[in-house]
C-alpha cells in the first residue's frame, strides 16, 4: 500500500513540477524503513536523498538536524526529516525550501495524536531555567498536525497501523508550457546572462538591475523564497565584473550569498573571462580578465564602501537592520534583494523601516516583485502549507482598519498562548507585528511564543485588531546553585539580562531578583509615533505581579534610547562588541519595580557610569558619538565630582586660559562623563557634546575630531574644546576655584 501510494505521489509530483509531502507516523524505526521503501517507490536515487536527523536510522546522506543550514541553496529530490529526537521549526522550514520541483519531502513523525504530547530535544531548549521541560506545551506541534491534516498535496501513512489516512494526490489540471525567454533590445549585459534566466520574472529582474550601469540609481528586487532572486543578483554581478567593474556583495552571512557567487562564477565561466589566481578558487572573491571583480564582506564592514566599490548588492536585506542599511545609500549604484516571507527575514520590516529612507535618497528607485517560483510550479502545495502552518507570510492588519486609531481608545489585553492558538486572525496579525519589529524572525519564534513556559504577550487593541504588541521574557529568580554556575562560567538559556550581569559583570547575586524582559514591542507601521509604545509600556508595568525589574536590551541607537528612557528604563550596560550582523552595540536597561529591583539598578547603574568612561577610549572608541550621548543621558546614576583643587585649575585654565587638555586629560573625562550622565543636557549644544565623546571620552586625534565633526581645522576644533569646557566650569566647578576663573575674566 506505501510503495504504490509512494509511486503515485511522486509521479504526480513530476508531473505538475510541484513538491509532495508524505508524513509517515508511528514508531521510529518504522517510519526509517518506511521512508526508504517510499523513496525507492518514487525511483529516486540514494544519490539524491539528505536525511536529516541522528543519522541511525536511514542509508542515505545524513545532516544533523542542527546543521540544517548547511543544506542551504542547494535542491534535492527527496528530504527525509525524522522529528522524533526534535521538531525544531527552523529545520522544518528550511528543508521545505531545499526541495526540488517534482521531489518528496518525507517527514518521519510520532503518532500524530500524540506528538504534541510527547517532550523532545526542542522542548528542552524551550525549558528556559528556573522552568523545566514539564512546562513547555505542545501548541505549535498541534498547529502542524492540524495544518497536516488539511492541506492538500500531503499523504499521511500509519506506519504501525500500515494504513494510508490520505494519499495526498490533487489531480491538476494541466498547465500551458511558459513561453521562451528572449534577451531584451539594446541590453547591456552579455545574452549568456539571459540565456541563464530559467523565468520570466528572473529576465524582467535582471533588465531592472542594468540600471546600475548607472550613477545615482538603487534597485529593490522582493520575492519569496524560492524565485532566484540571488541568482538573478549573481547574473548582473558576473555581468558587471565581466565589464571590468567593482562589485561588492554583503549579506548576513556568506552562506546567505552562496547563490550569487555560484551564478556569477558560472557566467565568467562561460564566458571565458574567470581569471582567480590559483588557490583563490572558493574563495569570497571572483576575478575577471577584464579586471573586474565580485567580492564579498560582512554587513559592518561592506557598510563602510571598502576600496570605494562600483557597485553594491545586498542580498537578504530584510535580515539587516535599517541603520546598515542606510550605510548602503553612500554607495552609487545599489541594490537591495529581500524576501517577502521566509525565516530569513522580514520583507514587511524592510518595506516599512526602509523604504522612506530608501526615496529620501538621491538614488533613482527601480522596484522589481518576483513571484514565479525558478524550483516548482507556481501554487505549489508544500509551498502553501508551510507558509500557513509557519507563518511566513503573517502580517499585521490591514493599514485603513488601524490608521485612525489613538491609544486612548485601545483596550490592553494579556493574550495567552491558548487564546491564539484558537484564534487564527489574533495570532496572524500578533506574530505578523513582531515580525515586522525585528530584522530576524524564524520559526522557531513562533514555537517559543506558543509553549515556552516563561513568555507571555500584551497587547493593545482597537476594533479586534492588533496595533501594538509586546513579547515579555520571564527572567531571573534563579536559584544559588544555577547563579553560582553561571558566575563560573555556565551559560543560561533564556537569561539575557542576569546571564550578563552575572558572567561578564561579576554579580553572582544579580540572577536572584525576578525581572521581565521585553524581548520584542512592535506598533502597526499605520499607527506609529502616536504613543502606542508607551502606553503599552505602561499597562505592563501595572500589570505584572511578582516581578521585581522590568528590563530590555537591543541594538542601541539614538532614537530608540531616547524612546526607552522617556518610559522610565535606564541603561546600565553597554556591549564592547559590535552585532556581527546589524553592526550596533546592544545596551541593557532596566526599570525597577521593587526595593530589591532598584538595588540591582543602582549598583549597576553607578558601575556603567564609572567603567565606562575607560572603555570609550579603549573598546568602545568606535560608537557613534549620538550613540553615547543617548546611552550616558539614560544612566540613572550620579557619578562623582572627585577632582582635587589642582585639577579643577587645569580645567579651568584650559577653558578661560593657557593651560593645556593635553597635560592630563583625566578631570576633562570625569567631568564630561558626569555633565552626559546627570548634568543639565541644556548647558552645552549636541555639538559640544558630541566633541566632548569624540576627543575626551574616546581620545581621537584632533585631525579626526575636525574631519567628523566638521570643523575648518585642528585649531579650530581644540579652541571649540576649551570654550565646551567654559559652561561647565560656570555650572560645576567649586566656589573656592572659581578665583582662578576670574584671573582671566570670566
């Protein structure tokens, strides 16, 4: 019965060019042997086979399941996933989009109804301490038998029954052949480039990206997974090299770019124009022999132009903060490619976060939407129902239902994980917001939002429509053996905030206290900048019980900071490294609620104000200097004015007379440090300001100084430090130096 139900789904699969999904439930050894008589069924070759999982029980290749992403960008006619050690959401996401046009995607399953009772490795990495794994739920799991069930396209076997629940055939209707693409008139790139276009909408896609033949000219290409948008990017980078040009490639990681180089390398090499050097081959650069080359570099370095490219390509841009991308626009000729739905990313956040910048620049916007898949036919089922049972297409509501809301008129509401599970619009439009929020939202996302034990939802409502939502982290109340742990050197899941304060600040005491995090607030992008955010913020201060400090970290930028301090959280660590992706450092802040709550803040709060002026002139010389304006003036803290009498003489006679910075810029540090934490942000311009942070707090060179800061010279720029330091004197020197103010005249 499964081998010719096996034979019969396949076939159709070739066919129609679409995927099929045969889930085989029951017992794992079973399901191992069932998979291989169905793949053999099918007529697929071992050759052509990944299984995925521990790798005992099957004959084919196998990859563990937590080195899924080495499956990436390449197709296979068949996939076998065995979830019975762990459904990890991730993993399930990725092997849909590995498969092939006309391919099987096999999962090996439990029984169904009983997988979402059962516990696996997943739900140990849910089990966030102090819970365990008898907390984590089985939601998400229930959501993919149900879907499962549903959908078309996919069989479900009962290996210990031996019986065949459905056989997953669709009997399409056939479809008209596509029509041959043909290379454009009067196009610039060479026709092998467009000869390899395997759609239409990659050919129209590669016409828009000749446009960068051209200064002063950006192209967006969005697509969903699957449409060879980083083919197409490939193809006009190879083209562009070939002409002799500079192209410079970024993505999140560079596997993430994998197709652009392989499509670019093909190109040259059908051209007869590859020339990398030996032992280059593999290598993140590609070499014509017309001079021009495809090379690649992380998001933080790419955003600084190394070596001045021609031309920019972005690939999975929606995985990229707005703040690098935003470096991107330096460049001449630009283009962005973004997925639309997928665990790389959020399309949505990209169009919403960038776009406005994007048509505020001085680049000609050329917008491309492909949506003819390159791997199977267009509708594909398995396409279908993973989009609805991982949510990778949700979005937020509709913009005119939410965009005359005001906050006063929003109800607060406390949604549980068993209020969306039943109610598929609240979660769309929930999970689509958070996605929206954050530059990377995957799968795994939605599981931890379904069962994790220790995270919760607010939100606020207008009209039973979602406009703003928080994702809260339970975190701390840890107990002495797991803090001691983690003091040692143990890492703690699900932790952010005490994990820091205990491992890299050394305050073993600081995972006793009970705090919560907000992982994630989102308002609908029709609704912003009205105060959603804040009073959201707000109700869940009132809200939570037995909680001692509500906390938050991120990637710190001025306008964020600004926002987070307005609603009463203070900063009180600042990471020493950069985000290898987005390139900004993450800052903690907290907002006590109680007595042992406002213990943990100020201590922490008065260590931040006292290191941190050490680390600007040693790891943090690189921030910007808005950054640390930003981050000083949240600091709840009042650092000391500890400068001996002839200190504050040199202060003063370096503002109001000779005296020199230079010949100890220590009492210039510690009072700029205390004028940015708790001083009156009035007394001085964000421009003095912002010299105060480039010369005295991250000691660059006056020559630097002048150049970032505008000045017309090195002379200039100093003579602007010591009338800085003027109004400082009068607002914080004591009485009894002010004499040696006067001697100058004041």
């Amino acid at each position: 019965m499964l081998r010719e139900a096996a034979a019969d789904l396949r076939a159709e699969a070739r066919r129609t060019n679409e995927r099929r999904l045969l889930v085989l439930a029951g017992e794992r050894t079973a399901g191992h042997r069932a998979a291989e008589a169905a793949i053999s069924a099918g007529g697929i070759s071992r050759e052509s086979v990944v299984a995925v999982g521990s790798g005992d029980g099957t004959h084919f290749e196998t990859v563990p399941v937590t080195r899924t992403d080495s499956i990436l960008g390449t197709t296979q006619a068949a996939i076998v996933l065995d979830c019975h050690e762990a459904c990890r959401p991730n993993a399930l996401g990725r092997m849909v989009g590995a498969v092939d046009g006309g391919g099987l995607l096999v999962l090996v399953v439990p029984p169904l109804d009983e997988w979402a009772h059962r516990r696996d490795d997943f739900d140990e990495y849910l089990a966030v301490p102090p819970a365990t794994v008898e907390d984590v739920d089985g939601r998400f799991r229930t959501r993919i038998v149900r879907t499962l069930r549903q959908h078309r396209g996919i069989a479900v076997y009962d290996v210990d029954a031996q019986a065949l629940q459905d056989n997953g055939l669709t009997d399409p209707a056939p479809r008209p052949a596509p029509p041959p693409i043909e290379v454009p008139a009067g196009s610039d790139f060479p026709s092998a480039a467009y000869d390899a276009c395997l759609t239409r909408d990659q050919a129209d896609a590669l016409r828009s990206l000749e446009a960068l033949s051209t200064d002063e000219n950006g192209v967006v290409i969005e697509a969903d997974r699957g449409r060879g948008k980083s083919s197409v990017a490939g193809l006009a980078a190879g083209s562009f090299a070939v002409a002799g040009e500079d192209v410079l490639v970024t993505a999140p990681s560079y596997r993430s770019a994998r197709a652009v180089f392989a499509r670019a390398n093909e190109l040259c090499s059908t051209l007869d124009m590859l020339s990398n050097d030996e032992g280059e081959s593999g290598a993140r650069v590609l070499r014509t022999a017309a001079g021009g080359r495809v090379r690649f570099e992380r998001p933080p370095a790419a955003a600084t132009l190394p070596d001045s490219p021609d031309v920019v390509l972005v690939d999975e841009a929606a995985a990229l903060p707005v703040r690098v991308l935003e470096s991107f626009l330096e460049a001449p000729r630009v283009a962005f490619t973004t997925t639309v739905h997928g665990y790389e990313g959020a399309g949505r956040g990209f169009d919403v976060r960038f776009r406005d910048r994007l048509a505020a620049s001085e680049h000609t916007v050329h917008d491309v939407h492909m949506g003819e898949p390159i791997r199977y036919a267009p509708g594909d089922p398995v396409e279908v129902w993973a989009f609805r049972a991982l949510l990778l297409d949700a979005r937020g509501a509709v913009d005119p239902l939410v965009s005359d809301a005001t906050p006063t008129e929003a109800s607060y509401r406390a949604l549980s994980a068993d209020e969306l599970v039943a109610d598929e619009h609240l979660l769309r439009e929930t999970f689509g917001l958070l996605v929206a929020a954050h530059y990377r939202t995957e799968p795994n996302d939605l599981a931890r939002l379904l069962d994790a034990p220790n995270i919760s939802v607010r939100a606020l409502l207008v009209d039973g429509h979602v406009v703003s939502v928080a994702l809260l982290s339970r975190e701390g109340g840890l107990d002495a053996e797991t803090r001691s742990a983690v003091y040692e050197g143990s890492r703690i899941r699900g932790n952010m905030i005490p994990d820091v304060l205990m491992s890299q600040l050394r305050d073993e005491a600081a995972g006793e206290p009970v705090g919560v995090r907000v992982m994630r607030i989102a308002t609908h992008a029709a609704a912003r900048n009205r105060g959603f955010g804040s009073r959201l913020l707000a109700e869940i201060r009132s809200d939570v019980e037995g909680v001692d400090w509500l906390g938050t970290g991120y990637g710190a930028t001025p306008q964020l900071l600004r926002f987070w301090a307005r609603n009463g959280y203070g900063a009180i660590h600042l990471s020493t490294t950069r985000n290898e992706t987005s390139g900004e450092y993450s800052v903690v802040m907290l907002d006590p609620l109680t007595d042992a709550g406002e213990r943990l803040h100020a201590r922490h709060a008065s260590w931040f104000a006292a290191r941190v002026g050490h680390q600007m002139h040693d790891v943090l010389r690189d921030v910007d200097p808005d950054v640390v304006r930003a981050v000083l003036r949240a600091v709840d803290a009042d650092p000391p004015m500890d400068l001996s009498r002839r200190q504050w003489r040199l202060v003063v006679g370096a503002a109001y007379g000779p005296a020199l910075y230079s010949a100890d810029p220590g009492p210039f540090s510690r009072l700029a440090i205390t004028h940015l934490v708790s001083g009156d942000p009035g007394v001085l311009t964000p421009r003095e300001e912002r010299l105060l942070v480039c010369k005295v707090l991250q000691g660059h060179s006056v020559e630097t100084v002048a150049n970032r800061l505008d000045y017309p010279g090195t002379s200039a720029a100093m003579r602007a430090l010591g009338d800085a330091y003027r109004p400082l004197v009068d607002a914080y020197a004591p009485s009894d130096v002010l004499d040696e103010r006067d001697r100058y005249g004041s």
